[in-house]
C-alpha cells in the first residue's frame, strides 16, 4: 500500500486509512466535509458570522409574535365565549359533577350558566335503554339530589344499583346560546 498526507494534520498515514493515527480525525467523505465546514466556519471573519444572529433572531420574535396571536388571539379584540360561537358547534361540553352517594345521585352544575330541560340518564353496562329522569332546570353553581328510584326506563322499570350495574351517567340539557348541552361520565 501507499502512504498519502492527512487532510488535517498533513503527518503521513497509510492510504486508505478510516482514521488519523496522529489527530485522530475520521477519513470518511463525510467527515471529511463536516470537518472542513468546521474549519472554514473558523477562519470566517466575524463580521460575516455576525450577520447570521439579527436573522436568527428576527425568525425567532416573529416565531413568538405569531404563537401569542395564534393562542391568545389579536390584541384589543374581544375572544366570544363558547356560548357565543353559534357556528362552531351544536354541542356545548357541561361542567358538572356526579356523585354516588348512597342511594341517591348528587348532581353539580359547575357552569356559569343555568342548565335549562334538562335530560339524567343511568346508562346500564349492557347498554340497555338507560333509565331517565327529566329536571326542568339546575341552576349555575347549584347542586340537586335525586334518588336513585327516581330513574325509569320507558317501561315504567325503576333503577335498582343492587339489581342492574351501570357504568355510565349522561346529562343533556339547553343552554342559553340556544345549543345543546352534554356531559357523560364513567366508571367500572
């Protein structure tokens, strides 16, 4: 084999060699390139290097600026409520609470608004026909208790936690943006 000079340290090596016995860098053609960009990125005055950083940091304001209005919308400009938006969706997520307590059920409206015709179903593992109840309207920050007898199906058959296991509770309701309102919550 030959020798040939290393690109780097110009000691002599064997050619065809993958790494410089005296500095150590890879011979690869990638390598090579890398390092020559590297080498070329040093010996760059600085004022050239210098050009890069109000770039850099032009991209990165405009970056944060577009997030902000992005996110929290256009400065001065007044982001609708949920209720507001009539063409976003039929549906309104309800705030609420379900807790089985005993044998009766303790429903809170945790919205600021009051919940109007409202819909409880006691939806039974199988997925049965659910067992309802109608409330005419709890109001906003309320709480209503019901028992849970008071739940039927459409039968006439009355909810018994001892006889029939459920594993989900669904509120349906109106709101006052004249949209439906939802909320169903599990458990095993």
């Amino acid at each position: 084999m030959g020798t040939e000079k290393c690109p780097f340290c110009g000691q002599e090596i064997e050619a065809g060699a993958t790494k410089c016995f005296f500095c150590g860098a890879k011979l690869d053609e990638e390598s090579i390139e890398k390092r020559l960009e590297e080498l070329h990125y040093q010996e760059c005055p600085r004022s050239a290097r210098r050009i890069r950083r109000p770039v850099t940091l032009a991209v990165v304001v405009v970056g944060i600026v577009l997030g902000f209005v992005l996110f929290y919308g256009i400065p001065g400009r007044r982001n609708p409520s949920p209720l507001e938006r009539p063409s976003e969706s039929s549906m309104v997520r309800l705030n609420a609470r379900v807790t089985f307590a005993g044998a009766r059920f303790v429903i809170s409206n945790k919205d600021s608004f009051d919940w109007e015709n409202v819909k409880l179903e006691v939806v039974p593992a199988d997925f049965g026909e659910p067992f309802c109840l109608a409330v005419t309207r709890i109001p906003a920050g309320g709480t209503y208790t019901v028992g849970v007898v008071e739940f039927r199906r459409n039968d006439g058959a009355r909810f018994d936690p001892f006889s029939t296991k459920s594993e989900r509770f669904r509120i349906r309701c109106d709101t006052p943006g004249k949209r439906s309102g939802s909320y169903l919550a599990g458990w095993k």
